[in-house]
C-alpha cells in the first residue's frame, strides 16, 4: 500500500474518495486559490503559500479528491519553536462547494493526530470575534478530543496597521493528540 492509499484508507467512512495528504509546492497556487475565496481569512501573499508548501508541509495538510487532483481543502500549521509540544494552527478552509461536509474537522482532527507523535499536545490558533465558522469549528475540536479550551486576546486590533482590524483572539486547546473519543 502507498502512503496515499493509506491516507484514503484513514479517511472516516462519510469522505469517501477524499484523499488527505502533505502539501506539494505545486497546491500553493490553489491553496491561495481557496483562502482568497473564504471572504474571512487574512491573504498572505501567493508567495508565502508556496513557500508554506515547501517548508511546512509536514505540519499541514491538503484534501483533494484523487492523488493527482488539486486541493479541496487544507489546513496549514507550524510547531512554535520555543514551545515544541504547541502546534500552530495558521489557516483552515475548505472550497466553496464542499463545505458543510466536516472536511475542516477531518483536516484539523488528522493533522493533530500526526504531530501527536511527534510530540506535539497542544493546539494554539487567533479567531477574530467575527469569524464564526472558526469559533465552531475549533470549540468542537476541543470538545471532540475532552481537551480544555483557554480564549484570551493575542493582539489587540489597535495593533495592526489599517486601525480596522478586529482582535486576534488566542484559543489555546489541550491536551490533544490521541483519535477523538479515545
């Protein structure tokens, strides 16, 4: 078995046909695709997404409906550097015309369970107070895995340039790392 078709294998039952997997240099261009789409995430450059791509890939990962077919959806993340056991969850989002199947939930619950081994136990990412879908998305996560969740504000609004920018708010989750209910 090739570690794609074991990736499929890992997929639940209600994603039939969704294959998740690393990263490659050549999604950047869709991954920007799918963020710029969202209408509530921050765009970073289609740069820092090929970049991300490369030098991140074994801390994000892509949905894509066969092997060699573009994403569909992708969470990307990094392990703080003086903190180890923390993930940094940077961005989830899924494309327009899959969303409402828990594709986002899949992504975050599968990287999780990648980094758990190596080391990583807790989860940290900024929700601005507007962005519902990701208030959901990570309050289930928290409840999925019987992890604590902490909310405090990162960066005040006043701190960014444009003087519009809403807080970034810290959700901190842990412990995670082992399958949801386990």
């Amino acid at each position: 078995m090739t570690a794609a078709q074991a990736d499929l294998a890992r997929a639940p039952s209600e994603f039939p046909g969704i294959l998740i997997d690393s990263p490659r240099v050549e999604d950047g261009a869709a991954i920007w695709r799918i963020a710029r789409d969202s209408e509530v995430l921050d765009l970073n450059s289609s740069y820092s997404y090929l970049l991300w791509c490369r030098d991140f890939a074994a801390t994000s990962l892509v949905a894509r409906e066969s092997a060699d077919g573009e994403p569909i959806a992708f969470v990307t993340g990094y392990v703080r550097p003086d903190r180890p056991g923390t993930l940094v969850v940077w961005q989830v989002a899924v494309d327009h015309g899959h969303r409402g199947r828990g594709l986002a939930a899949l992504l975050l619950d599968e990287l999780t369970t990648r980094v758990a081994e190596r080391g990583v136990h807790a989860v940290e990412t900024t929700v601005t107070p507007d962005n519902v879908p990701s208030d959901r998305l990570f309050t289930s996560f928290a409840e999925r895995h019987s992890a604590s969740l902490e909310r405090t504000v990162l960066f005040d609004g006043g701190l960014f340039p444009e003087g519009t920018h809403e807080p970034e708010v810290l959700y901190r989750i842990s412990p995670v790392g082992s399958a949801p209910g386990a």
